[in-house]
C-alpha cells in the first residue's frame, strides 16, 4: 500500500478480510500498521474506536 497508493483499496479489502478471521490476532497485526507508519488505514479498517484524538 505504502509503496504502490494505486492497490491500496484492494489491499485494504483484502487485510480486512484477514483480520475478521477468528485465528488472527488483531494485535499481532497492529505491530506491522505501527511499523510501517500505516496506523490511519490500522483504525480504517477496524473503525474509530481505539484511535488517539489528534491522530
């Protein structure tokens, strides 16, 4: 997504699919939003709830 703007819908879709399945840890996840800097699309997909005010 970073690196290719032009994917990130689908991609997005497609992480979306993966965090709703039950094996998946949403904080495990979480790790990789924070390290790449991709927090803002971390919450788009889960929703507000948990985002800092002023993030």
């Amino acid at each position: 997504m970073k690196n290719d703007p032009n994917r990130a819908l689908r991609e997005m879709a497609d992480i979306e699919y993966l965090l709703r399945l039950p094996e998946i840890e949403t904080e495990e996840a979480k790790k990789y939003f924070e390290k790449y800097g991709q927090m803002d699309r971390y919450y788009d997909i889960i929703g507000e709830k948990g985002r800092k005010q002023g993030s």
